[in-house]
C-alpha cells in the first residue's frame, strides 16, 4: 500500500498524462487491496486530467482484480489468468 501510495504522488507531480498500474497478483488481503483501490479512486479523482490504466500480469485475481477496476480502462495478456472476489 505505502509503495503503491509513494508512486501515486510522484505521478501527480510528474509531467505525465498518466499512471499504468501493474498488477500481477493472486489476490492478498482484503484490507490492503481495498486500501489500494481507495488510492487509485482518489488519484483519479483529484488529477482527472491523469489517465489511470491497468496491465494484468500472468495472474490478478481476487484482490488484484479489485484494485484493477480502479482504473479507467483493463488491459490483460491472452494468458492473463484473473478472476473476481
């Protein structure tokens, strides 16, 4: 969560037109995935200027599906293996 919230400030005070956000990731904990979902909602909210994609690795699943519908947009390999909660 920390790292995730550190890469989001640096993305607002870059002169980016967005963030890619790359989950890989079995799922996890509830907590810690809805604290990242938080994170990336109120980045989207307060920089709309800022595009927010998300790349699925090899698994997002659980935990990482919901972070992953923070943004705007899912991109997933063919090979991708992901599923909800």
């Amino acid at each position: 969560v920390s790292e995730v919230r550190r890469g989001l400030r640096k993305a607002a005070e870059a002169d980016a037109h967005g963030v890619l956000l790359y989950v890989d990731s079995p799922g996890g904990g509830v907590t810690d995935s809805d604290a990242i979902y938080q994170l990336v909602r109120d980045f989207r909210r307060e920089h709309p200027e800022k595009d927010v994609l998300t790349l699925f690795g090899d698994v997002a699943a659980s935990g990482g599906y919901y972070v992953g519908v923070a943004g705007e947009r899912i991109f997933a390999r063919r090979t991708t293996i992901t599923g909800s909660i």
